[in-house]
C-alpha cells in the first residue's frame, strides 16, 4: 500500500501555543515553522516555501508575485494570523486559485480596548505626566500645569465604523461623549443608531470633532486619508488617534500639525514602516504617543486568532468550508 503524502505547511514565526498545537494534531500535514519571534528573511522564505501547499503568515509577511512564483504551483492556501490583508498581493493570489483566511472579529475587543487607551493616555498626557514624577519636575499643585483634554460633552469622529470602530464607540459612550460622527464608503444607519451617530464628510468630521479615532481598513481610498488638509481642517484642541494602518495617515504632514500647534495630540499604534525608525521626528514629540502595534496583544487573543488561523489553514487544505475565508 503506498503511504499518503503529507500535505507541507509552511509557519511564517513562531505563534501562540494553542495554535501550534492545533497544527501539530494534523496527522495529514508536514508542519515545518521559522523558529523565531523575528521575521524569516526574505531569502530563506523564498526557499522555505518551495512546494508548500499550505501559508500561515503574519501582516508583517509580504506575500507577493516573487514568493508566489518560488512556492509554485502546489499552494493551496494562504492563512493569515491578521484582520488585514494589505500585506496580500490578493490580485495575483486570486489569479492563481489560492485560498485565503483571515481572522476579523476576534480581536475587536482587545483592539477597541487598546484604542480607548491610547486615546485616554494621549489626551490626559499620561506618559509627559509621568515622567515629570520620576524626574523631579512635580514641585506642586498648579491649576494650569499638565492640563489635558476630557471626553464628558465631547464629540468624537470615527472613520470606518466597521466592527472595531463600532465597539470603540460602544466603549466611549459611557464617558459622556455628547455626539459621535462617523464617515466611510457609505452611510450604516443600523450599525450608527446604537450611538445616534451622524454619518458626514471627511472634511466635516475633521473640522466638528474634538477627538478622531482612524479604525477603517487601509484601502487605494483611504491611503493618505490622513494628510496636510485633514489636520488643517481640524480643531487646534483636537486629538488624533490611529489604530488602523500607518499608511492611511502621511506622518510627514502629521508631525507639521503637531510640531506647530495645528492640532493637540495624536496617538498612534500604527506606523510606517514598522518598526519605526529611532530617529523619526515622530519620536521626538511630547505631544505624540506611538506604541508597537499592540492592539490584538492580550494572550487570550492572539491565541484565538492563532487557532483561528490554523483552522482555517487545515480546512482549505482539506477541501473544507473555512471558519473565516476572505472572499476574492
């Protein structure tokens, strides 16, 4: 009797225990994995996915015509440990029959969490105030001293009221926001009604809101959404908030607003590039806040998002209906 070939897996990193170990279960798959939190060079990627039937990256993986081309005509399946699919060349891997996972829904609650955070912490200026403390620049109580911004009778602009930007809202509300404002492709009456948001213009959400949240999806549209006219248009007391895709907003125009005192604040967890340079003039901004794209990280969601990855990998191996296929 001739033995059954295993299918080859291919794992872009190393990814959270339960995910690892719904791979390892498969008694059909070859599973072999980069062994490092460090992203696999590109070099080694390339050989690596020679014959690969199946794809577990990440959004840091660039999965383009190039590595398409070296892994050959075997792969079947493209599984992506992210909400966001920028990083896939969709057009090519749709040209080509692959099938693609991706894992939206799971981390909206540790990302709304995440952008309500960083919202609060740059507004309040949280990371200035403490390093006053450790430094010995708190002498005494001044009534103006470190005075930030707060959201009671605020209104709130959201571009992209898809599924995070609806939970930030949700998580918002209780804080007194007096109005929510949203903008995207196109008007979601039944989605805004929970919040009795008002569906404008990009020009109109930037100049009437006291804070903008970016959670909408990098797209041709919304990429440089974010530039020299968007901050002009808003508030000088505003605060701005990018928890979506660093390439929606034009950092350049962003650190002119911010350096000049056209806007109050931003906080971001978004870059470009990832990670951002040392030396980016971002970086020497008090008024800026940049974290390490951690909106997913909590332990319970990333393990979700790594099992959900891996069953979408194993499914589309096995000719079965995905648990979370993108649609090309």
């Amino acid at each position: 009797m001739r033995p059954v070939r295993l299918m080859k897996v291919f794992i872009t990193r190393r990814i959270p225990p339960e995910g690892s170990a719904a791979l390892a279960r498969a008694a059909d798959c070859e599973v072999e994995q980069w062994d490092s939190d460090e992203p696999i060079p590109r070099e080694d990627l390339e050989q690596r996915m020679a014959g690969a039937q199946g794809l577990l990256c990440l959004l840091s993986d660039r999965i383009d015509k190039k590595l398409l081309d070296a892994a050959g005509a075997n792969l079947k399946v493209i599984s992506t440990m992210s909400v966001g699919v920028d990083h896939l060349a969709l057009d090519e891997i749709k040209k080509r029959g692959i099938r693609v996972g991706y894992t939206p829904g799971v981390l909206t609650d540790a990302t709304a969490e995440l952008a309500v955070s960083l919202l609060l912490t740059t507004c309040r200026r949280l990371p200035e105030n403490a390093q006053w403390g450790r430094c010995g620049g708190w002498t005494s109580w001044k009534p103006l001293w470190m005075c930030g911004h707060g959201l009671s009778q605020s209104t709130v602009g959201i571009v992209g009221l898809g599924r995070i930007g609806q939970a930030i809202a949700r998580r918002l509300k209780p804080f007194g926001v007096r109005r929510f404002l949203y903008t995207g492709r196109q008007p979601r009456p039944q989605e805004a009604a929970e919040f009795q948001a008002e569906f404008v213009s990009t020009p109109k959400l930037a100049a009437e809101s006291d804070f903008i949240v970016v959670a909408c999806s990098l797209t041709p549209a919304t990429r440089g959404l974010c530039n020299k006219d968007f901050f002009q248009w808003m508030k000088k007391t505003a605060v701005f908030v990018n928890i979506s895709r660093g390439e929606v907003v034009d950092q350049d125009d962003l650190y002119q607003a911010l350096a000049s005192g056209q806007i109050a604040a931003a906080g971001l967890d978004v870059t470009t590039p990832e990670p951002l340079p040392t030396n980016h003039p971002l970086l020497t901004l008090k008024n800026c806040v940049i974290l390490p794209h951690i909106g997913s990280a909590t332990h319970r969601t990333r393990n979700i998002m790594s099992v959900l990855a891996a069953d979408n990998l194993l499914a589309g191996l096995r000719g079965e209906p995905m648990p979370s296929e993108l649609k090309l």
